[in-house]
C-alpha cells in the first residue's frame, strides 16, 4: 500500500497535529511562502470562455502639415489582438473517514487539510506567475518572465523594459519587478462566466478505493482556482533582469531601481508595486537601517511594515528564485 502516507494522511498525522488535550493542534506552516503578489493583483472577468481577448494599440495614425487650397492624406491606427488563456489549478483531498471522526475533531482535522492545499495551491500560482511558460507547458498561463525574456529589440518590444544587472553566472542569478496594475495595463483573469478566487467545495461523505481496490467511506474536498495574467500596456512592466546576489552592491541596486521608475510611462495610469525575493528585500531593509538612501522609506500598509522606494510599496515573493539563468539578446 505505498500511497498511505504519501497521498492521504494516516494516523501519524492526526497523532502530530493533536495537542495533550485531544484537540487538533495549530500547525507550524514551516513550507509556507510569502508571496504578495497575489495579495495585490486586481481581477477581471475575462471576454472569453478560456481567457481573454486584448485588443493592443501597435501604431498611431500620422498627422500631417496642411498648405492652403492643398489637403492631407488619410491615416489610421494600427491594432493587434492578443489573447491571454487561463490555468485551471486543482487539487483533490481524501481522507478516511473513521481517521477524520476520531476525538470529534472532524471538522479541524480536515481544516487543517485546507491550509495545506491552499498555500500549495498559492505557491503554484506564484511560480506560474512569474516563470509560467505557456510554450513548455501549454495548461498553465504565460507569466511574466516570458515575456520579458530577452534584450533585443528587433526580437521583442518589452526588451526595452528590461534592466540588465549585468550578472552572468550560469543559472545563479535572479529578477526583480516593477509592475503597475491597471484595468489599461496588467491584471489578473478568469474566465467569463466563471467565479473569482479560490474555490473551496466539500464533497462530503464519499467511498474511497485504495491502491489495491478495496472500498471505504471518506471525506473528499475539491479545490478550484482559474486564473490568467493579461498584460494590456507591456509599457507598465519593467523586469530588473540578471541580478548577481554576490556581486550586486546596494548602490546598484538602488541605480537600477529609479531606472526602473522612470522606465514607467505614467505611475497613475495604475498601482506600481516592485516585487523581488527575501535576500535583495533584506538589501534594501539594511540600506534603509543604514541610512543611506533617501529613496527608501518604511510605512504600515494593511498592517503590515511595508518598505518603500520613492513612495513605491517593495513587495515580498519568494517564488522568485535565485537559479534563472541569464537574459541575453
């Protein structure tokens, strides 16, 4: 029977979560991740039953000087659609039920169960988020490092929303981004008709199969999460690319992060936030300790002590990993 254990809890794992006093113990998420992006990116339903239709404005019309008794040609604009998809993320739990009924804990024990998926569940979509490849993987959604994945012009317009750090080790290197969410920029999708968020559905009592066919009631909960990343205006993303942790001074840093702002067209088109892993927050953190940069400042947002770089919120991800491998031309 190898699946106990490893797809379904087993009494090792009701006895660890259950205090001296019978009750199903708070546990200690030692696995769970911080990653605010999820907490910020705004939401809309998409025009399609997968995704989302985007119709992008790729050339303006010209506009001509007129001489007495002489008329102008006519111009237009140039469109281009473009159509983001969106991932379905799920995930079964079952659970034996005589194991969940034990000391009437029921409803804790498979509460427990809930937080688990869910920071599973989150921690995917993060990942997919920011490295999600549509061409490797074709059911998940494109994320953003694939869209800002080289430096050549001539290959792709974002390329100039790209800072080069400059770093150059093999598969040691990390991203920062600046993104500006908007209705008219960059937002979250989920497909027409469809609901918003997370879903949560409890299956109730079910008869579950072991590995070997035999049948026993349980307790099934099915978890449910479509969701897409639209980038209207590729103009309000800039990705700080090639970031060597061993060799980046705070001073780079900071000079990368104003190239970064400036890059913005309009900060009011939208809401600017910078997202960047543990190890370069903490660079900034030290910075701001220090002193030594009059671009940095610390505030409370929700409650939380957040630290900001010229009245931007610097958010946490640590889905933004330290192997990427270098954005070359």
């Amino acid at each position: 029977m190898p699946l106990v254990g490893v797809k379904f809890p087993t009494l090792g794992d009701v006895a660890k979560r259950t205090d001296p006093n019978g009750k199903i113990d708070v546990i200690v998420e030692m696995l769970t991740q911080t990653n605010e992006i999820l907490e910020d990116m705004p939401f809309i339903e998409g025009n399609l039953p997968t995704g989302h239709k985007t119709i992008v404005r790729t050339g303006l019309p010209t506009a001509s000087w007129r001489k007495l008794n002489y008329g102008v040609p006519q111009s237009k604009s140039m469109t281009q659609p473009v159509i983001d998809t969106c991932g379905m993320l799920e995930a079964y739990a079952e659970i034996d039920k005589d194991l969940a009924d034990l000391n009437g804990n029921t409803a804790a024990f498979r509460l427990s169960e809930d937080r688990a998926f869910l920071e599973a569940m989150n921690q995917q979509m993060a990942e997919t988020l920011f490295y999600g490849d549509t061409a490797k993987h074709p059911e998940r959604f494109l994320g953003l490092s694939p869209r800002y994945s080289t430096l050549n012009k001539n290959r792709a317009k974002t390329a100039e929303n790209i800072i080069d750090a400059g770093g150059t080790a093999a598969n040691a290197l990390t991203s920062a981004f600046l993104v500006c969410w908007g209705e008219q920029t960059a937002h979250g999708i989920y497909p027409k008709g469809s609901k918003a968020g997370f879903q949560h559905t409890d299956k109730g009592q079910v008869t579950l199969e072991d590995a070997e066919g035999g049948k026993y009631e349980g307790y099934r909960t099915h978890y449910k999460w479509d969701i897409g990343l639209t980038v209207r205006d590729w103009r309000y993303i800039v990705r700080l690319a090639n970031i060597d942790l061993k060799t980046v001074t705070d001073e780079d840093l900071i000079e990368y992060m104003v190239a970064a702002v400036e890059t913005l067209p309009d900060q009011k088109m939208g809401r600017p936030v910078f997202y960047m892993n543990r190890q370069l927050r903490t660079r900034l953190r030290n910075a701001f300790r220090r002193g030594t940069n009059v671009n940095l400042s610390l505030g409370e947002v929700g409650g939380k002590h957040v630290i900001s770089f010229d009245e931007i919120p610097v958010k946490r991800c640590d889905s933004l990993v330290n192997t990427e491998a270098r954005v070359i031309a």
